[in-house]
C-alpha cells in the first residue's frame, strides 16, 4: 500500500566531484532522496518539476520519493496492454461464451482508443487479429502469425496510455464504439449493454490498479442508442398449429429430421434452451407411458469453439445461464413430448454416456446442422411470402412460443419463469407484448366484478 505524506523538504542542488557531478537532495516525511544529474540543466529541471507538484498540493509516495503524478505516469501502461491484463484476470473463471465476449468487447474499445489510424491495416483485420489472438488467453502458448503479430505491434505502438481514461471524450468515444457494428448500424440492445459493462470493469480493474484516481464512466452522461429488442416480436412467434406444423415437417427431413425431431419437440413443448438440450441424458427424463412427464436440465453446452474452452473441446460445459453451477431446473412436459422422447429412444437408443441426441458419428449435435434441418422444415411449411419474414426464423422461436403459449393459457408467470430459466422480471420485460394480449380477458374480468359490485349495491 502506497505511503502519501504531504510533508515534503527540497535543499538546494549541490556539486560534487563524481561523475554525475550535481546531486538533487529531498526529504518525503522522515525519509530522504536523492538524485544525481551530468548537467545543472538536468537537476534543475526535476527540481522545478518537484516544486511545482508541492505548489498544487499533490501527496508524495514516502517510498520512491515522487510525487503522486510522476508515480502514476511510473505506473502508466498502454490501454491495450490494459485490456489484456484485464481479459488474463477474467478468464479462469469465465465460461467459455463469456470468454468470447471479453474479447469481442474489449477488441472493439481498443480500436477506439487508438492515438490515430496512420499506418493502420483494413479494419476488419485489425478487430479479427485482437479477437482471435490479442485478447484470447490460450492462443498466447502459440506461435503468433507473423501478420498477426504485426496488426497487434500496431495496436500496441498507437493505443492510448491506460491514465489518459481520465478524459471524458475518450470514455465517450469508446462508449460510441460499443453502440455500432461494423456495418455503421447501431448494435442490439443487449450487445450495447454487455460491451458497456465489460468496459466498466475494466475501468474499475484500472483503478485498482492505480492507473485511474477514479472510474471516469460514472462522469459521462452517455445514453445508448434508442433500440428496443429485447421484447420478443408476436411475428417471429409461431402460434400452436404452425409450431404442430413445423415439428411434423421437421420428421419430413430425411434420417437426421427424424432424428432431431424430440430435440425440436423439447424445444416446443418444454421451452428448453437448445445448448440445454446437447447433453440431455436419459437419466434425467421421467417418461412414464400415460400423463405428464418431467425434465431435469443441468447443464449447458453451448458451442463455443475449442480455442475458446480449457478442454480444447468445441462445446463448453457449464450450468445454467445464470444460475449456480449445481441448480436443476425441473420442467413438467405434456404427454405429447413424452410420446416423442419414447419414440426416440425406442428407435435411437442413447450415447454410452446416456445422451439422446447426438449426430452420426455420436458427437455433439451442432446449430449448423439442426439449422439446416429448420430451415428445410420451414421452407415446407411457410409460404414464400411468409418465409421472407421472421416468422419462425430460428429454432430459438419455439421457446418463444412454448412461453407465449403459457402465458397466454393463464399459468401463473411465476410458474412460467421457473419453468423457462428466467426471473419474471426478465419474464415481464422480454415477453411483455404477449402479457399485453391478455388485456381484453383483463377487462372482463374486472367488468364481472365492477358489475357484482353494482349488483349488490342495489340489493
């Protein structure tokens, strides 16, 4: 810890017969310095600066004998160098999505924060050589490409030094990054706010580490982009007879549809997320031969890519979004899911590790292959015109419609939101416009009740 004192002594420079022949002498507290200089240029110069920094009332670190401005600027490192140091304390604990993250984030608030693009390669490849090497911890044991290591020389020789944050315009114009694509076009809502928060912490790492007296965020009144879309879109949601349709259809894709069609089903009719579903294990299936069944969903394997997971593996294994590693989330599924996991599991049987669904080599099953088998189940189903729209554009819309569908049948959101992995806040804020359907039901409701009231009174 750092020893300030403000009790600080400057003597005269004096001259002696060395080879640094004038000596600057200073005392911080009870401890003295000194300093030697080859010309009285020199040594005046850093006693004008010592004296200028007793003037403006800075504290002096007892230790090293400077004054806070010059320990800071010893302590100074590149904003690039920065990130790194940040992303590297990050990662151990991160999963590997939010490793992919860190990198995105903290790959777009470098470019920003560049002293000037002279020299500068295209764009695009100076953002790929940050993402995929620059801020990816694994990558660092390898051998860098040579064109790659001179997109990062760049970076390195052009950021900014991490203490000039302190500059509100240049929080704002980092702050102005994470809001656009590469496109131009202003990013998603969501993807603003993660990139705002990865950039927060770093800076909160930076004070920490005493290269910022303060996280200068706090100071700069910036408002993302007007760009609502965390709500689901009632267009991109298939209703129950389109949702019927398009698991049948899905059967209608060859050996790989009939195979994946209870990973849709579960999709549907358990609103269950598709990376919970890669590793879903007989043993956690309650199939019983008449009425409801039930899920136990443990875990996560997202794909994420092998230079992005400890394992080396392409899909990370993890719990639930936003749970504790050991939660289960149980979820009751209709007999119409139940006759669909029976089926499969009849004419499938399961991985030796008791997983359901794998692919034909027993891998792991991946969004480019259960993508394609969507795709060709919603060209069957939708028209063309329909199929210009976001109407059931992604597997994903099925959970969308699993949880409108609840809702909408009048379960209590409560029950909707522990079934689905969410909060209800989150339930209330991405699925409002189906809540909002539910106004005219509302009224009557109330009418029925006004009107039992009115009764009464006349009574």
């Amino acid at each position: 810890m750092t020893n300030w004192s403000y009790t600080v002594r400057i003597w005269k420079i004096r001259k002696r017969p060395y080879r640094k022949p004038y000596q600057l002498r200073w005392q911080v507290g009870t401890t003295p310095h000194a300093e030697s200089f080859l010309t009285l240029g020199l040594a005046e110069s850093r006693r004008a600066q010592f004296i200028t920094a007793t003037r403006n009332g800075e504290p002096w670190d007892a230790d090293s004998g400077l004054p806070k401005s010059l320990v800071q600027r010893a302590k100074d490192i590149s904003w690039y160098q920065h990130a790194r140091n940040y992303v590297e304390m990050k990662w151990p604990h991160s999963p590997a999505s939010t490793r992919r993250n860190l990198a995105e984030a903290m790959a777009t608030v470098t470019l920003a924060l560049v002293k000037d693009s002279k020299g500068m390669a295209d764009h695009k490849a100076v953002r790929r050589a940050l993402y995929t090497w620059g801020f990816n911890v694994n990558r660092w044991k390898e051998e860098t490409p040579d064109d790659v290591a001179a997109l990062l020389a760049w970076v390195e020789r052009k950021s900014v030094q991490t203490s000039a944050l302190s500059d509100r315009a240049l929080v704002r114009r980092a702050l102005d990054a994470c809001a656009r694509r590469l496109d131009g076009k202003t990013s998603s809502g969501s993807v603003i706010a993660r990139k705002r928060a990865i950039f927060h912490q770093s800076l909160g790492l930076a004070v920490e580490c005493e290269l910022l007296e303060e996280n200068p965020m706090r100071a700069v009144r910036w408002k993302a982009p007007e760009r609502v879309d965390e709500e689901v879109d009632p267009e991109a949601v298939p209703d129950p007879r389109e949702a019927a349709a398009l698991l049948a259809a899905v059967r209608e894709q060859g050996a790989r549809g009939r195979h994946l069609a209870a990973f849709f089903g579960c999709i549907y009719y358990a609103a269950a997320r598709p990376g919970e579903l890669v590793g879903l294990r007989v043993q956690d299936c309650e199939l019983p031969r008449r009425g409801w069944g039930l899920l136990r969903l443990r875990e996560s394997r997202a794909r994420s890519g092998s230079s992005w997971t400890d394992t080396g593996e392409a899909h990370d294994r993890r719990g639930l979004k936003h749970r504790p590693r050991a939660t289960v989330r149980r979820v009751p599924i209709p007999p119409e899911l139940v006759a669909m996991l029976r089926w499969h599991l009849t004419v499938y049987g399961t991985h030796a590790d008791g997983r359901l669904f794998r692919t034909a080599r027993g891998g792991m099953v991946q969004e480019s292959g259960y993508g394609e088998v969507w795709a060709g189940a919603r060209g069957d189903v939708l028209s063309p015109a329909e199929q210009e729209t976001k109407r059931a554009k992604r597997p994903y819309d099925l959970r969308h419609a699993a949880v409108s569908t609840w809702l909408s049948s009048g379960v209590d959101p409560l029950i909707v939101a522990q079934r689905a992995g969410h909060s209800v806040a989150v339930l209330f804020r991405v699925y409002a416009k189906f809540l909002k359907g539910g106004d005219d039901a509302a009224n009557a409701k109330i009418s029925a009740r006004l009107n039992q009231g009115t009764v009464q009174s006349r009574r």
